[in-house]
C-alpha cells in the first residue's frame, strides 16, 4: 500500500514517506496485526504487552513509557507507533523525546477494531447496552462469560480470602447486568470463526443476545503502514507528551508540565 501522508515537525527532518516504525501494541490486536503487517517495510521491531495493564491505567502507562525511551534510542526508526487508544487514561501522558509518537484517535481498542471514531459512536448510539468481544478478548479470557469466573477465582485467590473471592466475583457480575447483547467484531483473522462460536456461547450462557459485526480493517492497517492523516491519528512531537481531548478529537498534543 502507498503511503499517503509525510508528517513535518518544526524541530525536527520530515518523516520519510515511507517511514521506519517501531510498533508497541496490545496483545488484544497480535493476530490481527500479524496479519495486516505482512509484507510491511515499515516494521522495524514490534512489541506485544500484555492485556491486563488495561486494569492498571498508571502502570500501563509507566511500561510504555519506559519501553518508549528504550525503543527512542534506536536510530534506525522514523516514528513510534502504539496500538492503544486513550484506554481509561492509561496513555495520557506519554511522552516523546526523540522520535515521534502515532496513536490512532480513539478511546479504546474497539474503536480500532470498528475502523473510526465514529462508526465507535454510531453502534454505541444504536445498541448502548452492547458487550464488545474479539478475538483477542477472548483469548484472555477477559469477555463476560463461564470462563471469566474460571479465570478470576484462579487468579484472585493468590491475593485475597475466599470471602473476599466470591465479593470480587459478585461485583464484576454485577457490571454485567448493565449489558444485554454480546457484540462480536472480527478482522478476519484465521481465528474469527471459532471465536465468534465462542462468543455465542458466552451470550447463550448469560441470556444476552448475540450479534456478529465484521470490522473495518484501515484504521489499524493505516496505523502500520504510516498512512497517518490529523482526522484519523494523533502525533505527538518530540519535546511534547499526548492529552485527552474533551472532544471528538478524543487526543491532542501538549506540552509536558514537568
């Protein structure tokens, strides 16, 4: 795919227009960026974290950053791209010394996974009680359903009491009470199908409904292959660090207040 886009900073050379990248994203998209990454020239070295960071925004933030200014010492790479959203605030913050940062605007990885912002929106308007599953989710076991209960006494009973256990549990459950449909997206990867089985029966085994929404690829595959518009991505210069923005912008660049 030809790239489409040379992003100019004013303190430093143009990006190439066919720029060599340094990716650092969530495990939730591996497959799928295995999948749109082939072939690429772009990739120089790409890393994979670990889903559960999500449920510690500081400490998602803390890892990327210093795999950033491990990564920002290469001089073999144009920019540094992630494959994360704003994600509960968890990348708000990060910083750019030497290279520049790309993020997809968005608020999350479904919006990735949707292709927009506002194709996001749009479904969250028209089914505001849906539950997002991938294949990704699902393979951690981080998806509403039987396994989740598996997962969580397994996990939670290393740290805390059975009383406490079984309170954690019901808490979490109760979140998915506010949910009635079981919204399952796909790239196409060579796992959608017995996924999306998956998925169905996670809704069966809670009563919810259950729908299959085939996903719109570009977003991410514009992500790795430096097709980087303003409407689309955010990019933060060196010297300057990413901030929410209140607005359908969802991110802006600002300026590090340390």
């Amino acid at each position: 795919m030809a790239d489409k886009f040379a992003v100019h900073f004013p303190t430093q050379k143009p990006l190439a227009m066919q720029p060599k990248i340094a990716l650092l994203a969530c495990s939730v998209f591996e497959r799928e960026i295995e999948m749109l990454a082939e072939g690429s020239p772009h990739l120089v070295e790409t890393r994979f974290y670990e889903i559960a960071l999500h449920d510690r925004p500081d400490l998602l933030r803390a890892n990327l950053q210093a795999e950033i200014d491990e990564v920002d010492a290469r001089d073999d790479i144009d920019a540094i791209v992630l494959a994360y959203g704003l994600c509960g605030l968890g990348t708000a913050g990060l910083r750019a010394t030497h290279h520049p940062l790309v993020f997809p605007r968005a608020h999350d990885c479904i919006t990735v996974f949707l292709g927009s912002k506002e194709a996001y929106s749009g479904h969250q308007k028209r089914c505001p009680t849906c539950y997002y599953y991938t294949p990704g989710w699902n393979r951690a076991r981080r998806v509403p359903g039987p396994d989740r209960v598996v997962a969580m006494k397994k996990e939670l009973s290393q740290k805390f009491d059975e009383d406490d256990v079984e309170f954690l549990i019901e808490s979490e459950q109760a979140t998915w009470a506010m949910h009635d449909t079981a919204t399952y997206i796909d790239l196409g990867t060579d796992d959608a199908k017995p996924e999306a089985e998956y998925a169905q029966q996670c809704a069966d085994s809670l009563g919810w409904k259950f729908e299959h929404i085939h996903g719109d690829s570009n977003l991410l595959r514009d992500l790795l292959w430096g097709n980087w518009d303003d409407e689309r991505f955010q990019t933060i210069a060196p010297g300057s660090m990413l901030g929410h923005s209140p607005d359908d912008k969802v991110m802006r660049s600002e300026c590090p207040t340390t």
